[in-house]
C-alpha cells in the first residue's frame, strides 16, 4: 500500500490496517491547551441562517434552502424531498418577501423581531456573525437586520454571504458601510455546472467585484467536487478572482450536507485534492492573490505538522444558526431537507435562550472536552462514516475519510489489482460508512499524513 510522508514523497508500508507513517521528531504536536481554554481565544464565529428563501435551486446546497419562483398568478415554494408548495401571488410585493412571510406565519423562519432578539440573547460572548441564507438580501427586511446587527456588534464583526442575486438589489455603497467582509462562491469559471444554475458563479463574481472596488475586503468560497477540480479549469477560475481583485481563496470540500448529500459521489479523491491545492498554490505564487486559504480539517490533512490547534472549529470557535432560531454546533450539521442531523448537534434555540445559558449546558461542556478525542478530523464526515451506535461518539470518532491510512480497509484487495489505490476513495452510494481504520492523531507517533 502507498501512503504519502509529511514531505510529499511516496513511501510504501505493510498492507495493515493501522499501519502509520511515523513523522521525524521534529514534526511532533506539542500538548495543547485545554478545550476551555482555547474555546474564548478568538470571537465565536455564528453562521447565521437568516432566511431560506432563495432564488436558486443549487444541487448541492448545504443549507437546503427553499426554492422561491413564480408560475402564472402563484409563488411556488420548493425543497427536497417534499412537495412544492403553491401560495397566491400578491402582484404589488416580491415573491421572496411573500415566500417569507408565508413561512414566519407557519413558524418556520423568525420573524424580524425574533431575529432582534438573537442579538439581544447574544450580550456576554464576544461575537462575529455571517449574515448568510438562503440568499441574505433576497428578503427586504434582511437589509434593516444588517444594520442593526452591525450597531449592535459593530461592523467589524459582521461577515455577508450572499448571491449576486441578492447583491443586485441593494446598495453596495451602504451594505459596504456594515460588513466587513463579502464572501460568495464562486465555483465555476464556466456558464455550465451541474451543482449550480446557468450563471450563477459569473453574476456572484461580477457583484463582488463592485464590493472589492468599493475597498470592500471579499472571500470566493470554492467546494471542490469532480465538475470543478481540473487543473485547467482551476487555472481560469483562479485568474478570473485575480482579475476581479479578489483578497482570498476559501478552498471547502464538497460537503454531503444538506442537498449536497445527494451529489456525494461527486466528491474528489484525497490524491484530485492534492493536486488541485498544490495547482492553486503555483497559481498564487505566480500571481500573488487571491491568497488561498484551506478549509478546517484540510488544514491537517495538507499540513500536521503546522497545526498547534485543532483545525475543526466545530463548537469550539463557529456555531449553525438555522433560520427558527435553532443552534447548531455546526452549520454543515443539516440533513437533506434542512433539518439537523441529529440531536447531538443541537443545543437549543437561541432566539429562546441566550448563548451564555446554551454555551453552559451539560452538553455543550460535554462536547467542549471532547473535541480533541478526533483531532484533524471533519466531525461532520467523521458522523456520517462511524460505525459508533451513538451519535456523539460518531461525531468523535476518527473516521473522516480524507485522513484514511489503509485503502486495504476500504476494498477488497483483489479489487485494486491494477489500479491506482486513489480511485476508490469516492463514497459508495448510498452515502454512508467507509468501514477505514484510522490512529488518532493526537500524539506524536501517530502523526499522519496520507494522499
């Protein structure tokens, strides 16, 4: 079997199930703060739902948000998995504020003075908010939250994630003056991509680059599947977020999330990863921006030996806030219709119940003083592909697939005769447990770094 040293250069080892690749001394983590400790270093980042309505039917939607379009006199609502939904059109008045409404009066998104009292529950936490959705400003009474949400906090702590969509119907001069920060997805340097409408990534880009003229600083976010990773591709998506003045590159992994369950086998290979990165990075170098920046757990299957705190910032510094006011402690944490995974990742409802009484659950410091037991790895993957019959433990466990260390654990053996082990790392369908052994990498001599 080949696994991958912390160099980058091959190295084979025994064909063994919990076979390592053992780092030189030099390489070795040192201890690391308390879960406590490190939980209040930074402002806790909330990933705020603030509507589902959206104009956009995207295949792999994290968020599952609600499909809002117009047939004849009628505004129909559509989610996964569900029936579409058929409202009378009110001709004087946007379809996404009437699809608003319509759900705020079924219980099913905040009102907007529900959503006043998230800001209110959130005094006592030093706070930064990603306004997102949904699409943020596809609902008018979205762009008097964001005011208010930056008075209350200061822009400073306020992060926009919006389409262009939503963009094109504000002022970007005034939403400027209340955000710190654009970030959108851009995922496509092409017209055509089957996780995403005609144009959606090119009218995205063509609104943030109003954003970043107008000093604005902006963040392409880019979930990575097999649509969008070839070099060739990457190359123009890249120039075209250089040209556009661009600061930065979020690299993701394509999450089976939300919608995006149903596009898991479009996930790449950790070797489709490695190249794409070690692509991009050239690209960077070359020339200069946007500087490129990997997501969470990436961050130690690209680079261990760099990472003093765990780079899954699950609970720890970034929670889910869904749009009836349900805390998550995480925002990937969504199933294919939009609702949470599982209880084990919900920690109330915070438009009830402030953040300091939910952050000092049981639970909560339960979670908190675990989060290391599964270092570097994604707890959302490590949920979906752990044999755990709890459904804490699975968030725990080691099995994030991306840090596999034996394909032999993944197929039969004389079913890689001949071929490269890199291709049997996409999911089996349906989605689910890969069965992969993996050492927990939380000591020195289990520091692994694999293609």
């Amino acid at each position: 079997m080949t696994t991958i040293n912390i160099n980058g250069t091959p190295k084979t080892t025994p064909t063994s199930a919990t076979a390592v690749v053992k780092p030189p001394p030099h390489l070795a983590l040192q201890p690391l703060p308390s879960a406590a400790t490190r939980r209040s270093a930074k402002p806790l980042d909330i990933i705020w739902t603030t509507t589902k309505v959206c104009p956009h039917d995207c295949a792999n939607c994290a968020a599952s948000a609600i499909h809002v379009a117009r047939r004849n006199r009628e505004i129909i609502l559509t989610q996964p998995n569900a029936e579409a939904e058929a409202i009378p059109l009110n001709p004087g008045q946007s379809i996404f504020d009437q699809a608003l409404e319509h759900r705020q009066r079924q219980g099913l998104e905040l009102t907007y003075q529900e959503k006043l009292r998230i800001l209110d529950h959130l005094v006592g936490v030093p706070t930064r908010l990603d306004i997102t959705g949904g699409d943020a400003l596809i609902v008018t009474e979205n762009m008097a939250l964001l005011s208010q949400a930056a008075a209350r906090i200061g822009r400073e702590n306020i992060t926009l994630t919006a389409t262009g969509a939503g963009l094109h119907r504000v002022n970007p001069a005034e939403v400027a003056g209340l955000i710190s920060e654009l970030n959108f997805t851009y995922d496509s340097a092409a017209l055509r991509n089957p996780h995403r409408p005609g144009a959606y990534a090119t009218a995205n880009l063509a609104k943030a680059a109003e954003f970043a003229a107008l000093g604005v600083k902006t963040r392409a976010e880019c979930p990575l599947s097999a649509h969008n990773i070839a070099l060739d591709h990457l190359t123009r998506l890249y120039t075209d977020l250089h040209e556009a003045g661009i600061d930065k590159l979020l690299i993701m992994r394509l999450f089976p999330s939300g919608r995006g369950a149903a596009t898991a086998k479009d996930i790449p290979t950790p070797a489709q990863y490695r190249a794409a990165v070690a692509h991009l990075r050239s690209l960077e170098a070359h020339l200069g921006s946007p500087a490129l920046k990997l997501q969470c757990a990436m961050r130690f299957w690209d680079a261990p030996q760099n990472q003093r705190e765990n780079p899954c910032d699950l609970l720890r510094e970034s929670l889910g806030l869904m749009a009836d006011g349900t805390l998550l402690t995480s925002a990937w944490a969504l199933d294919g219709q939009g609702r949470p995974l599982d209880d084990a990742f919900v920690l109330g409802n915070l438009a009830k119940t402030p953040i300091t009484q939910l952050l000092a659950s049981e639970k909560a410091q339960r979670q908190l003083a675990r989060l290391d037991e599964n270092f570097g790895n994604c707890k959302i993957f490590s949920f979906f592909h752990s044999t755990k019959a709890s459904p804490e433990d699975r968030l725990f466990d080691t099995a994030d697939p991306l840090l596999t260390t034996a394909v032999a654990a993944i197929v039969p053996a004389t079913a890689t005769a001949g071929k490269d082990s890199t291709d049997f790392f996409l999911p089996p369908q349906p989605f689910g447990n890969f069965g992969v052994t993996q050492v927990r990498p939380t000591k020195p001599a289990d520091l692994v770094a694999v293609a």
